[in-house]
C-alpha cells in the first residue's frame, strides 16, 4: 500500500513537471475556427479563421471596445504567429499590425524572454514609440468562464521612450484552446480605462 502511494505522489509530480518542460509550438488553425471573449466591464467580441494564405493565417477580428474598434482582418505568420499584416476598412493599419507584431513569437517555454519596439498614435494625434519586454514567467492552471485550462504566463512590460510611463499587462495562453484565454492590464495610466480584463468565453475547434 505504501509503494502505491509513493507511485502515485510519483505520477502526480512527474506529468505536470513534464508538461512544463515542453516547448509549445504555434498552433494550428484551421478555417472555421472561433474564440468570443467577455470584457470585465461588459461586452463580447470575437475571433474567427477565415483560412489559409501563402503561408499565413488569417482572422477576422472584431473589436467593439478601445481606441480602436471595428472589424480587422489580421494575417500571422504561420510557425512564430507574428503579426505581419492587418487590414481594416480596405486599408493596412500600420500602428496596430506593429503593436502586434511579436506579441506571441512561438514556440513558447518558462524562461523565454524577448522584445521589440513599435510607434503608437496619442488621442491627441501626437507620435511616440513603445517598447515591449516580454518573459514567459509560469505554467499555471486557471479557470474562465470557457473551462479551465492549462496554460504558460506571459508578462508584457511597455514603456515609452524617453519618458516615465509603463504598464504591464499578462496574457495566458492556453495550447488546448489554440489562443489566449485571459489578458490582464496591472493598473497603470497608460491604459485605456474602458476595462481591466478579458477572458475567452466560449470557443469552437474543428
């Protein structure tokens, strides 16, 4: 009975030990494909694949809150899931495309760390460019209103160059539901203040 138990507290140290020392691989979508998430202050908003084109995934995604709502179309490349283009309104939204540029940059694994700068637009039209310092800090179970899933942490540190704004905001990704499943903004002035958190909601996978 003692060796039973001693295999079992064995088992129960080894998979979750093993599962945090894989290095997780961009997912693989697939047409059809869809995510709706929930923002803490109220309101869904969703992400569809619409295919497959030379070489790239493409989404339709539309956002109703923010400084930038409305419906994007969003092209990643398909082993890193950088965001190399996206178009709204017939036209390429350079400011957004970059901010997402390396938000992802797979595979991911506890330790890595990278980093890549971008230009944004203030509300009051002036031009200034933020840097982002990513880690993927833990593997972390948690629960949302979808399930509960497993998932790696990731912290994104953004400041502005040449003066003294920063936030941090986290993100969970989840290899089971092939996307983040919560985005959290530590408070900071730099967000916008319509809402603090969302989380996946509901999702389809084929």
């Amino acid at each position: 009975m003692k060796k039973v138990a001693i295999f079992i507290g064995f088992l129960l140290f080894v998979i979750p030990t093993s599962w945090a020392q894989e290095k997780i691989q961009a997912p693989v979508w697939k047409a059809g494909e869809k995510w709706t998430f929930r923002y803490d202050t109220g309101g869904d908003w969703s992400i569809e694949i619409i295919g497959e084109e030379k070489g790239l995934y493409v989404d339709a995604t539309t956002r109703i809150k923010g400084r930038m709502p409305g419906t994007y179309t969003r092209y990643y490349d398909k082993n890193s899931l950088n965001c190399v283009s996206i178009i709204k309104d017939g036209k390429e939204n350079v400011y957004e495309r970059d901010s997402l540029n390396k938000y992802f940059d797979f595979y991911l694994y506890v330790g890595k760390t990278w980093s890549y700068s971008y230009e944004m637009i203030s509300p009051s039209n002036q031009t200034f460019r933020v840097v982002s310092e990513l880690s993927a800090v833990q593997y972390e179970e948690i629960e949302v209103p979808a399930g509960k899933f497993k998932t790696i942490k990731v912290k994104n540190k953004l400041f502005i160059t040449g003066g003294t704004s920063s936030g941090i905001l986290n993100y969970w990704w989840s290899p089971d539901a092939k996307t983040v499943v919560r985005v959290e903004y530590e408070p900071s002035k730099i967000w916008n203040p319509e809402y603090s958190k969302f989380e996946l909601i509901s999702f389809y996978l084929k």
